[in-house]
C-alpha cells in the first residue's frame, strides 16, 4: 500500500490569470508530489500506518512511533492539505457563495465581507510558511484559523470547508512578496460549490 497523487482536477492554465499555470505545474510536480514520494517513503516498513485513510493518518500522527511521526506530520499533512486545496478551486470565476454557506458566514461572522476580511488579514500574517482556513469547530460554529507549516486543521478536531496555501512556493512567481495580491486574485478561483458540498456534510453528520 502506498500513497498516491490523484490528477489535478483541472489543467494547470485553468486558473489563469488568478494563480498562473507554471505555478500550479511546480507546484503539483514538485512540491504535493515530493510530500507524496517522502510520506510513502518514511512508511516504508509501516505497512498498517501506509494503509489507514489519508485524514485518519494525518489526525493521529500524535500517538505515531517516533521515528515516523515528525514525516507523517509534514508530508502527510502536505499531502492532505495539497489535495484538499486543489479541489477547493475552480474555473467559475468570481462565484460568491450559496445561500446555505452565505447563512453559516452572516451567522458566524456578520457578513460575507467581514468574513473576507478577517480570513484576509490571518492569511497575510502567517508569519512564514503556512496555511489559513476556514473551519467548523467541534461546537459546530465556523472560524477562521491559521496552521504553520502543513499542519492540518483536522489534527486539531477541526473540519476545514475552505484552505488557502499561503507558502511563498504557492505564489513566489507570479507575485513576489506581494501575499495580499495573490490572496485577492484566489477569491476569483474558490469553488464554492465544494464549500457548500463540505458544510453540509458536516452539518448532517
Ligand atoms: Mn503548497
């Protein structure tokens, strides 16, 4: 049993002009592919821990065997986080969420703009590399949280609905130090359609 890269679900110039198709194609070759290559890699010899579901692997890298724990974490976790980036983006550009996710984020957080807002100000603090999130809590309410490095919401109790990846490879190309700009150009590629499929799952659990 070995992990494996599933196919990006659009072309890598898909979600031109907002994030450019040699960065998605680095991005997906090099760097969610070598987290791939490096988790089966430090399983090698752990057939029972190769085998879990990916999101149980990732949540219960806590109580791993020492020697694989710090490997599960970060390159499990980029596996995760990578795979649930990817599809958490699409080609509808400019979409705005659903009536069912718009009520959940006026709920929790007044409205979709101020929502924006504070989602936009944690991403651009993660200081170095990191992730911002929007999450449903174990209280079933929605925040907006940050993780370093490729630590997953999920290791935490926490349900991601929506990721962005604020590492400086998800943008360094395109957009330099600018992180505020690439974070305005990816609300263009959110596919809301899987924030809403997310929320509803959790909802009904
Ligand atoms: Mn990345």
């Amino acid at each position: 049993m070995a992990y494996t890269l599933a196919p990006l679900p659009y072309a890598y110039d898909a979600l031109e002009p907002y994030i450019d198709a040699r960065t998605m194609e680095l991005h997906y070759t090099m760097h969610h592919a070598g987290y791939v290559a490096k988790l089966n890699a430090a399983l090698e010899g752990f057939p029972a821990l190769a085998a879990l579901p990916l999101k149980e692997l990732v949540s219960t890298y806590a109580t791993m065997p020492e020697s694989v724990r710090t490997a599960v974490r970060n390159q499990g976790g980029g596996h995760y986080n990578h795979t649930f980036f990817w599809s958490s983006m699409g080609t509808r550009f400019g979409g705005s969420p659903h009536a069912e996710v718009a009520h959940a984020l006026t709920k929790h957080f007044g409205s979709f703009g101020a929502f924006q807002e504070e989602f936009n100000a944690k991403a651009t603090t993660v200081f170095g590399s990191g992730w911002a999130w929007l999450c449903v809590t174990p209280q079933d309410t929605l925040e907006v949280i940050t993780t370093a490095n490729q630590d997953c919401p999920i290791s935490g109790g926490y349900e991601p609905i929506l990721g962005l990846d604020v590492w400086e490879h998800a943008y360094y190309l395109n957009y330099q130090n600018r992180r505020p700009d690439y974070i305005t150009a990816w609300w263009h590629v959110v596919n809301w359609d899987v924030v809403e499929d997310r929320l509803r799952m959790l909802t009904t659990r």
